[in-house]
C-alpha cells in the first residue's frame, strides 16, 4: 500500500465559509497540503443543532485518514447532554488527534448601541424589557449557553436570536435587525475590522490574544467564562499512526510564527499539544457539561 496520504484529505467542518472553525480550518488545510504534497479541502457542510450532522457525518466516514472533523465543544463535549438522539457517540465514535487551541467567546455590539461595557447593556436591557435581542450562530451551539448563563446571572432580561449561521448573525446585528451578538473570536473579527461591530466583552477565563484591552466578562463583574476550542477528531478505527502523522504535522503548523500571529488574531491560544493531552481534556469537558445540564436542570430535546 501507498504511505498515507496519496489523495486528497477532507477537514469536515460545521456551518458556511466565515465561521471560526472554518477559518481556522483554512490555516491549516493550507500549510497541511504543503507539507503533505497532497490536496487538503475545507468541506462545508450543514450542521444541524449542535453541529450534529456533520459529526454524524465524520463519525460514519471510513477510518483511513482522508476524512477528519473540525471539532468543536459541542459535538465532543456538550451534544451527549442535550440531545436525546445525536445520531453518533462522542466517546466512542472518534478518534481524538489534537486540540487545536482555545478561544473564548467574544460580545459585541451595534456601533450606535449606547453601551460601552455589560453593565450598561443590562442596565439598556432592564429599560427595554424583552426589546433588546442579541444573536447566536444556531440553535444549542456554545454561543447560546453562554449568552443564557450571562442573561440569568445578571438578570439582564435579553432575547436570544439563533441563526442558521455565523455570517447571518454577525450580519444582522451588523445591520441592526438584533442589537448584539456572541459568538468567537474568528467569526467577530471580520466585523470588528469593518467597524461594522463594537466589542465590549469576551467570555473567558482570561482576555483575548489581539483584544487586551476588551475585559473578560468576570472583571466586568459577572462570572460566566465558558471558552470555545477547536479540534481535530478522525473516525473511530483510523490507524493509531495516521493519528500520530496527523498530530506532528499540525503541531508542526501551529508552532509557525505567522500561524502563531494570525490565530491570535482570531483570539486563540494554548496551541496544540499531544494526542494523550487531549483526550484527558475531553474527558473533563465531558464531565463539566454533564454537571452544568444537571444542575441547570437542561431538558434533553
């Protein structure tokens, strides 16, 4: 047989061109195709609430290697939680390669809003009771817990949005059909740079690489951090030394000082890291989404 690859490899990822795993994803497939001399595609795909579908998806791929998933909290960590039926089994259907790296999640606002930080958006919101609507890219995505979390400890009294994408959301908060809106780092960029949206928050346990001086929600005195990350999984049986090519090659990727600089751009930190590394932090992931449902008392849909 042929060393692997010698064919094109496919990165499975959730939602439309624009979204932050798609960017990232990019970035990799990119310098990924280079090194390997093979072709890398970026494969759109529709994911359903939860990005379901297209962990389904990877998770029914053959195991050779050529067909990987861009991962993200809720298809590896959340959806078991949530969801009575996801058509897959997060432990047992994927084979962990790498965490890619960690992102928290960024609030920003209409450039007109009249708030400069989250103490005046619920004070905004308290004085507009059920009128002040902040968008989430999907239904049972990270963006929509976090921004519940936020919304019940500071009683803000916010209305959630979902959209079909991160494009449609950042889109119309951009056009001022929904007054804020959640989502990552990568998917926020773009709009901030156009001035089209304004920053004021991101929920992490530590501020954003690129936005020092936009607070964590905790030193804006409210206690919610709950940060996004991204992944590559491939389909359960893939040969364990694929896994291990696949992991030093974009360890590889991730270690390049213009990839260093262009994720930070896009709020991402904590790059890469070992195949055993990531299994242990998924397995506390796991845990800490099974208490967060359980105390929370989150019906399954």
């Amino acid at each position: 047989a042929q060393p692997w690859p010698n064919r094109v490899v496919k990165i499975v990822v959730t939602g439309n061109p624009g979204s932050g795993p798609d960017i990232v994803a990019r970035v990799l497939a990119e310098h990924l195709a280079a090194m390997w001399g093979q072709g890398v595609i970026v494969d759109n795909r529709i994911g359903g609430p939860g990005g379901n579908l297209t962990a389904q998806y990877t998770a029914q791929a053959a195991p050779d290697g050529y067909t990987v998933l861009l991962g993200i909290n809720p298809q590896l960590a959340m959806n078991q939680y949530l969801f009575k039926s996801t058509g897959f089994d997060a432990e047992h259907d994927f084979a962990p390669i790498i965490r890619i790296g960690i992102a928290p999640l960024m609030l920003s606002v209409h450039p007109t809003l009249p708030v400069q930080n989250l103490a005046d958006l619920v004070a905004l919101s308290k004085s507009r009771p059920g009128k002040v609507f902040y968008a989430t890219p999907g239904s049972r995505y990270l963006p929509e817990f976090v921004g519940e979390a936020f919304n019940h400890l500071a009683g803000a009294g916010l209305t959630i949005v979902p959209h079909k994408s991160s494009v449609l959301a950042g889109q119309n908060t951009a056009g001022g059909e929904t007054q804020a809106y959640i989502d990552s780092v990568a998917a926020t960029t773009p709009w901030v740079n156009g001035g089209r949206l304004r920053p004021i928050a991101v929920f992490g346990p530590s501020r954003a690489p690129g936005y020092e001086k936009i607070p964590t929600a905790r030193e804006s005195g409210f206690d919610v951090s709950m940060p996004g990350w991204m992944s590559l999984v491939a389909s359960a049986g893939t040969p364990r030394e694929i896994l291990e090519r696949i992991n030093k090659d974009a360890n590889t990727v991730l270690a390049r000082p213009d990839v260093v600089a262009r994720m930070r751009t896009f709020g991402m930190s904590d790059l890469g890291g070992l195949i055993r590394d990531f299994e242990g932090f998924l397995a506390s992931e796991r845990k800490f989404w099974e208490n967060y449902v359980r105390v929370h008392n989150i019906e399954k849909e």
